[in-house]
C-alpha cells in the first residue's frame, strides 16, 4: 500500500512558476513510476508527466517545455516544477504511483490545487 500526498499548491500569475511535491510512504517508492495528473473545472482528468523507475520522462505536448518532473528516491518524493504557467494550467493536481510496466496507476493523492489568473 502506498499513501500519497501532494502539496506545493497555490494562486499565481500567468508567467509565474509553483514547483508540486507528492511525499509516498512506504519502502518500495524507487520501484514505482510516478505519474502527475490535473483536473480543470468541468472537465476529465488529463496526464501531465510522467516519471518511471530509471527516470525516463514523457510529458503532455500542453506543458513541454514548461514543467519538468523529478523524483528524489532517498525523500520518497515526486516534484513538479511548473514554470510559464497560464490561466488554462489551472486545475486540481494528483499525483499517482504505479507499475513501471503499465500505464495504469494504482495508488492516487487527493490533490493539490492550482489557480494561475491572467
């Protein structure tokens, strides 16, 4: 079982940056690949990064460029650096651990929420 929980959060200006934190609990965190969703206000939950267990990456093509995801093993930590946000960035941010070799994502965060104005 793996507890997730993300913070990092904020209100902030189009241009701005917030960098996300997802602290896990357990022992087998370096085994996971780490996942950063968001949900906007009526709308479905999206992928943003992603980070797997030998730190290969992938982003979605909306934030290239702009966000990076890390991972520090020895902190069980996931971090989300956001930088240029824009007001469509805003949403609800989860972070999520599941198995490297599967796109499904077993374990969720309540979220983190983030809310660029113009």
């Amino acid at each position: 079982q793996v507890q997730l929980v993300e913070s990092g959060g904020g209100l902030v200006q189009a241009g701005g940056s917030l960098r996300l934190s997802c602290a896990a609990s357990g022992r087998t965190f370096s085994s996971y690949a780490m996942g950063w969703f968001r949900q906007a206000p009526g709308k479905e939950r999206e992928f943003v990064a992603r980070i797997n267990n030998w730190n290969g990456v992938s982003y979605a093509d909306s934030v290239k460029g702009r966000f990076t995801i890390s991972r520090d093993n020895a902190q069980n930590t996931v971090f989300l650096q956001m930088n240029s946000l824009k007001p469509e960035d805003t949403g609800l941010y989860y972070c999520a651990a599941g198995s490297p070799f599967s796109t499904k994502y077993d374990y969720w965060g309540q979220g983190t929420s983030v809310t660029v104005s113009s």
